[in-house]
C-alpha cells in the first residue's frame, strides 16, 4: 500500500514537471520599444517635454534615461529638472536632439555631411556614446586634403581623442596638398609650427616646407612677418639644395627683416660649403624626417648571370619574404657600385659588357624611375661605395687599365663630384662599410695579391688610417655594420670562394670569426635591415647565384630566405626606406 503511494507521488511530480516551460520572447525588446515610440509619436503617456529654440519634443523619462547617462543623471540626482515635465535646453540643435531622441526609441539613426557637425556636439553633451563614436568614425572616412585640418580642430573642441589624432595624422602625411588649402592659410601660429616642427612630416623635400611658411606669411603679412624666424627654426634649411637657397632662401623679402632667418640661411650655406665638417654640425635641422609608415626594403640593382648583364631590378620586403621587380635602369651595369642616400638608391659607374662605366643614375622610389646623375671624373668598375651624412663616396676600383686607389664624393644637394685623398692601398673589388662615422675600406685585389688589409677614413680628420687586417684574405666579400661591429661576409681569398664569416669589434680593435654562410659566395653584396644581414646573390665559384641568407645576430646563424628572381652575380644592392612601396609601384602600374 505504501508502495503505491509513492509511485502515485512520483508521477504527480513528474506530471507537475512537464507543466513548466521556460518560455523566451526573442522580439520582446524589439516589440516593447517600437510600442513606446507609438505612444510617443500618438503623445500617449509621455511624462517630459524638451524644448529646443523653438521647438517641442515629447517623450519618456525611463526611455531617455535608458538611452542617454546626462538623462539618467538629470531624472534620478538632486537637479532642479528632476522632477519637472518640461526641459528647457539650452544651446542645442532642435534637428540633432530629435534625431537622438527618435534613435533612444529605435537604436538607428542616419548620420551625414549635412547633420553631423550638429550630432557630433549634442550626442556628447547628452552622451549617447554609440552615437558619438559612429560620428567620429564618419568624419574619419571623410579625411580629405581640403577638410582635414577643419576636422581635427571641430575633434579637439570637443575632446574626440582618436579622431583627432587620426586626423593629425592625416595632415602630417598630406602635407603638400594640405599646404595649398584654405584651411591651412587660416591656421594661427602655434599650429603652423606644430605641423612643420613634427618629424613625422611626410614631403618630398624641405622646399615644401619652406615655400608653406612663406604662403602662410604673406596670406597676412602685416601680422605673421614676426613669425618668420621662429617658422624657419623647424624648417631643414641645409637638406635643400644650394640653388634653391640662392634663388628663393637668400633673395626672400622677408628674410631681410628677420635676424634669426639669416642666421638659419649662414648655417645652411655653411653645411653645403663645408661637407667634410657635416658629422659636426649633427642637429635636427641636419637629419631627414622620419613619417610614419617607413619600412626597409632591400633593393638588388643589375648584376649579370652566364653571359647576360642585367639591368633589371628588383626589391625584398622582409615583412612579406617577396621579391618583386621595379624600373630597370638606363644602362645595363654589373660590377656597380650601389647605395641609398636620403630617399634615393644611387647605381654608380660598373661594367656594361664591353667597358667600364663613370655614369651615375639615381631611383626614386615614389614615382619608380631612374634619372641621370653627373658622372664621375674616373671610370669605376669593382668599385667600393658608402653613404655617409648625406653624402656618397665611392673609392677604388677599376677603370679597364688599372686598379684603383682614389675617391670621389658625389654631394646630392649641389649635384657635384670631388675628389677625395686617396686610399694607401689600390683596391679593386673592394668593398665599404660605415661606423661610428667613419667610412672602412675591406680587401680586395692590389693587381697582384688578394689583400686583408683595411682602412678608415673619417671625413673630419681627412685622412686614410691603417686597421688591423682581417684574419683572411678577401676580395668581393659583403661588408656591413650590425650593432656597433663591422661584419665581413664570404668572397674570394686568390684559390677559394668563400662562406666564412668574421666580424671587427672598434672598441677591442680586433677581428673574431662568426658563423658560416650556407652558401659559398664572391661578387655578392651584403646589408643591414631591420637588426639583420642579408647575403644577395653572388657567385659560388661555379655559378650565379639568386639565393639570399639572412643573419640572425642573437643565435649567431645564417638561413635561407625567398631567392630573387634572377640569378645576379656582381650585384649592387641596399636598404632604402620607404612608405608602403607595393602601393606605390602598384598605382603606378610597374
């Protein structure tokens, strides 16, 4: 009997159990607000009034609140509008407020050019946050050379961090269209020299900064010719060219009024007259600015491979591992000497296939051309070559009779070659690395014996200082600096080509061996980029070589990285830095 009460009880329970349903309502909210908005729209149960200027809208407390923290704050603290049914609002646009009432209803809301300068203000006052951030975000696809200093300053009135940021940025790295806007001419001071003062300024050359200032002035020039001096304090007059500061700098009107503008025009003109003495004069009037977006890439200039010489060329961006062809240059050159100065890649003189080059080319990488440079006074193959404080030297070689021990420097702002002392030692295939600025020539051929011996020049001092000799002999080796050391990388001793590695401390004065190549290699070249050594192409005495090896200084080993697209023996290469160089060879079709 007992027993079948209990079984009588488990199946009630049980019964009970299935009569329990948690039941969910997915349109709920959905349905609730869109009620809400009828009854407000039918003017059922609305509690608050806002007045706007003339205008009158009506709605509920708890939606407004819901919606908006300055409402939640207003209905629920000890404010006089607490309790009140109808709110004056002072200073705000009757449209936006609808719209920001109407999107607490419905969570939309159309947001454009014509109303978002209104939104943007009433949406923070009232800190409808998602409203405020989707205006900002608006603006920010709405950057435009034309608006862009407009918007920064309408993000700045009212505290939009990111979009003026954002927005700042964008002129910084629009500058030379900004700098021909209005809205750029209406600027005050302090905001004029911000934008030049940033190292982040993205221009083609300092003559653009220079000619902007000069515009700003003479839009006003009764009360901003005051302003030159301390305008021209931010511009790098000694990074232009001479013509340029002896046809437009020196015979400027407004410079003669201003004391500080010829101070800056002497020291300009004393960095062009002076190049030797340029480690000296080191300052931030000296040094190329640096924007944002500025990556290395390495670039392979020429070379040969069987009995074909190249003048095809091509470029590595590390961050990709790709390899990817760029203009080729006029002359086909092997044997070349190659280096990056300021934003340019400079091919100096080589080997064409039938005689020793002196000519000189330059590319540049934001229009992807090559253009003439003046010659040098000696024909140059085999040649050593380095870039230093803006100038470029190039030393030794051989000129189809003899090797080489003078040099030359080529100086970019005033488009002229000068002869350098010459090396103690004639050098061909001869290689050059820069540190601690000074200016290492590493082995190479004498016309007799395969050499390891090296020298120093430091322009200041202007002569050539004898350096402890490598451990081995080499001729065409790679040579680059790596964190404060001189690495010297494979070539050829007079029997063998070579993978040995073997790297010069200046601080101990002596020469230690390092990791091996996986890959024996001569002719090739070697460069620094991104904290790493990269070995281009080459020979490995039997063969041309596409491979290229990547250093790794902290576990002191060599690896395998994407091979060019062709084999290149001979070859020149460098580091340039650049902005985004696959966008720009992309809109520029190569």
């Amino acid at each position: 009997m007992e027993a079948d009460v209990i079984d009588t009880l488990n199946a009630s329970t049980a019964a009970v159990r299935l009569h329990h349903v948690h039941h969910v309502n997915p349109e709920h909210h959905g349905s609730g607000f869109l009620a809400m908005n009828c009854m407000r729209q039918n003017r059922q149960l609305c509690d608050v009034s806002l007045q706007a200027g003339s205008d009158v809208i009506l709605a509920h407390k708890v939606v407004l609140a819901s919606c908006s923290a300055y409402f939640l704050a207003m209905f629920n603290c000890d404010m006089s509008e607490k309790n009140k049914s109808s709110i004056t609002m002072h200073d705000v646009d009757s449209s936006a407020l609808q719209l920001l009432v109407d999107f607490a209803y419905t969570g939309e809301i159309l947001i454009s050019e014509d109303n978002v300068q209104v939104l943007l203000p009433v949406a923070s006052l009232l800190q409808v946050e998602s409203v405020r951030e989707a205006c900002c975000k608006f603006l920010l696809r709405q950057l435009h050379p034309s608006n862009c200093l407009g918007i920064r300053s309408f993000a700045d009135a009212h505290s939009c961090d990111e979009l003026h940021r954002k927005s700042h940025k964008y002129a910084l790295q629009n500058f030379q269209e900004v700098a021909l806007t209005e809205e750029f001419l209406l600027l005050p001071f302090c905001e004029v020299r911000d934008l030049i003062a940033s190292d982040q300024l993205n221009v083609v050359s300092e003559e653009v900064v220079y000619k902007s200032i000069v515009t700003w002035i003479r839009h006003d020039s009764a009360t901003r010719e005051r302003y030159l001096g301390k305008l021209l304090l931010h511009v790098r007059l000694p990074l232009t060219g001479r013509d340029f500061l002896l046809a437009q700098v020196a015979d400027e009107p407004l410079l003669q009024s201003s004391g500080e503008g010829k101070d800056l025009l002497i020291e300009a003109m004393k960095y062009h007259l002076l190049p030797e003495q340029r480690n000296n004069m080191v300052s931030v009037r000296t040094t190329h600015r640096k924007p944002e977006g500025l990556r290395p890439y390495l670039f392979a200039i020429g070379g040969g491979s069987l009995f074909a010489i190249h003048c095809e060329c091509e470029y590595y961006n590390p961050r990709t591992d790709r390899w990817s062809p760029i203009a080729s240059t006029s002359h086909r050159r092997s044997r070349a000497g190659v280096a990056g100065v300021g934003r340019l890649v400079y091919a100096v003189g080589g080997y064409d296939g039938s005689k020793d080059l002196s000519s000189v080319e330059c590319y540049n990488p934001l229009n992807n051309k090559w253009s003439p440079v003046p010659p040098m006074g000696t024909k140059r193959s085999c040649l050593g070559v380095a870039s230093l404080n803006g100038l470029l030297y190039v030393a030794g070689g051989y000129d189809g009779a003899s090797c080489l021990n003078s040099v030359e420097r080529y100086d970019p702002l005033v488009s002229t070659w000068t002869s350098v002392i010459a090396m103690e030692t004639r050098r061909r295939y001869c290689r050059m690395g820069v540190l601690d600025g000074s200016i290492y020539a590493v082995g190479g051929y004498d016309g007799v014996n395969y050499v390891s011996s090296v020298e120093r020049l430091d322009p200041r001092e202007g002569k050539w200082q004898q350096m402890p000799h490598m451990i081995n002999r080499r001729s065409s080796c790679g040579v680059a600096a790596l964190d404060g050391m001189l690495y010297v990388v494979g070539g050829n001793d007079g029997s063998l080509c070579m993978c040995s590695v073997e790297r010069f401390d200046p601080a101990k004065g002596t020469w230690e061996a390092m990791a091996s190549m996986h890959t024996r290699r001569t002719t090739h070249e070697v460069v620094e980029a991104e904290g790493y050594l990269y070995a281009i192409g080459g020979n490995d005495g039997s063969s041309s070589l596409s491979t290229v090896e990547r250093y790794d200084p902290r576990h002191n080993k060599w690896m395998l990285v994407t091979s060019m697209n062709l084999r290149r023996s001979s070859i020149g290469a460098t580091v340039l830095e650049c902005q985004n160089l696959e966008r720009i060879l992309s809109s520029d079709g190569a």
